[in-house]
C-alpha cells in the first residue's frame, strides 16, 4: 500500500515538471515576439498622429511625397506629377523617419 501511494504521488510531480519547459517556452515568446510588436505598433500611431502639413513622408508602397492635407483617417500627398490620397496607416514609419534624420557629416 505504502509502494501504490509512493509512486501515485511521484506521477503527480512528474507532470508538473512536464509543465514547466511549456511555460517557459511562453514567456520567452512573449518577450521576444509579442511585447516588441506592440511597442512597434504603438510608435507608429504616435509617429502618424504627430504628422502636420508639409512633412515628407515615405508610403509602404514605397510613395515618395509631401503632406498638403490631413483628415481623421485619410492625407493628401503631394508627388511630382500630382496628388494621391492615402489612408494614415499606409506610411512607413522607418522610411519616413530615415527621410527626415538629417545627415551628420563627421569631420576628419
């Protein structure tokens, strides 16, 4: 009797060991998947609120241009032959972001 409650009780230790690799498997995912896209979407609605008139702006379709008119959900951008309207989520936060930084020139 003592042998059956002995070995009832180390299957019950056993799974929670099994446990233990899975739950450390989400936490590892959660931290190097999960938490930096949603920083990375929170900045890019930070950076799309922030636009004005006259910024220039890269689309992720890859659209080179200069804002003339913001809306709720839509702006205008001026290209060289026109005007095309766009949706704010179509602009490329890292794009726009590298088109704006101005070049520092080192010095030798």
């Amino acid at each position: 009797m003592i042998a059956t409650i002995l070995l009832q009780a180390s299957g019950g230790l056993g799974s929670y060991t099994q446990l233990v690799p899975m739950v450390l498997i989400i936490v590892v995912f959660y931290f190097f998947m999960i938490r930096p896209q949603v920083k990375k979407q929170k900045d890019q609605k930070k950076y799309v609120e922030e636009l004005k008139k006259g910024d220039r702006v890269i689309t992720t379709a890859g659209i080179h241009g200069r804002i003339v008119d913001l809306n709720d959900t839509t702006f205008l951008v001026e290209v060289e032959n026109g005007k095309i309207r766009f949706d704010k989520s179509a602009i490329s936060l890292e794009a726009s972001k590298a088109l704006n930084t101005p070049v520092v020139e080192k010095k030798a």
